[in-house]
C-alpha cells in the first residue's frame, strides 16, 4: 500500500516538475521573442521616419519650388492651386506604422502620388515660361527636387526591408504563438504604385 502512495507520489511530482519546466522553458522562449520582436519593430518604426523625413523635404522644395513660380508674371493660377493643394493634402495625412491598415497605407500612397501628379502639371507649364526655366533659382530647386525623389524610393525600399524583418520574425514558429498574445501584428508595406517599380516620374529635363 505504502508503495504504492511513493508511486503515485512520485508520479506527481514528475508531472509537476515537467509542468514548471515547460512553463520556464516558455517563459524564457517568450521574453527572447519579446525582445527581438521589439527591437525589430523599432528598427521599422526608425526606417518609417526616415520615409516621412525624406517626403517631409520634398514637401518643402515643392512649397520653395511655388513661391519662386509665383513671381512670374501670369503664370497660371489654376495649376499653381493645383499644387498647393495636393502639397497640403499631401503634408495632412500621417500614419503610425506600427498600427496602420492597408487601407491607410493606400490613402497616404494616393496622397502623395497625387502631389506628383500635380508637380509634373506645374513643370510641364514652366515651359511656356522662359525667364522661369532660366531662373538659377528654380533649376537649383529642380535638381534638389530630382534627388529627393530618388532619396524617397531608397528610403521606401529601406522601409519595407525592415518590415519584411520583423514580419517574419512574427511568422516565425514558435514566434507565431506567442506573437498575438504579445499584442505584436504585422506591419503593412509600402507597396509599388499600379505600372512603377521605380521613383514617380517628374520630368525635370527642360532643354
């Protein structure tokens, strides 16, 4: 009889043993996981800023890029308003990259592809305008605006490397179990505008 308690016994404290091992052995797969996830979402979050920095200074030399066209003499309002709305419209729509849905990453994308549309309308007119397209002023502008443009594509590419990280460390088995119960999701990338592979197409080239 007395055997057979030290069995039974014994059996439970096996039991209990491998229960608190397996318990340790997941606490210590989750805090490790915690961790790097945290740090690669931070990394994303870093690489986001450098985005909206690099389309931050696009919006300024477009503002600059305004002020020097309004000083031609009858230069046409309708596309200069064109421009100054969709930079404002542009410089409105921001996003947390962390939380943001497609659907939100789809509005800010349409925003600033807007801004393009409508900063290659204005340039396409500064033809008609000699004394603009001589203007040392403006094509110091230009050829800032040129490089920034590239600056964004990198930048945008550098984001979605990030992203590509930390997804897959989310992916990850046993990473996929604990990362829902961390609170961790997905982060949405930048995704090419419909026909573009490469940075908007502003033709800067007035020769």
């Amino acid at each position: 009889m007395k055997k057979g308690i030290f069995t039974g016994l014994g059996c439970l404290i096996i039991v209990i043993i491998g229960i608190l091992a397996i318990v340790i052995i997941g606490g210590f797969i989750a805090y490790n996981f915690n961790n790097k996830a945290v740090v690669l979402q931070e990394d994303a979050k870093t690489a986001w800023s450098n985005v909206e920095s690099a389309y931050q200074r696009r919006s300024d030399l477009i503002g600059n890029l305004v002020k020097t066209v309004q000083g031609a003499a009858d230069f046409e309002r309708t596309t200069l308003k064109e421009v100054i709305e969709a930079r404002s419209k542009a410089t409105s729509v921001t996003i947390d990259p962390s939380n943001i849905t497609p659907a939100q990453m789809t509005h800010f994308q349409q925003a600033q592809s807007g801004l393009t549309s409508a900063l290659s309308r204005l340039l396409v007119t500064v033809e008609r305008y000699p004394d603009l397209k001589a203007n040392q002023n403006f094509l110091n502008l230009q050829t800032q605006l040129e490089g920034t443009e590239n600056r964004i594509n990198v930048e945008r590419n550098r984001f979605n490397e990030q992203v590509g990280v930390y997804n897959k460390h989310l992916k990850i088995f046993p990473n996929s179990i604990f990362a829902g119960m961390l609170g961790f999701n997905e982060m949405v990338r930048f995704e090419a505008d419909e026909g573009t592979e490469k940075a908007p197409d502003v033709d800067f080239d007035f020769k």
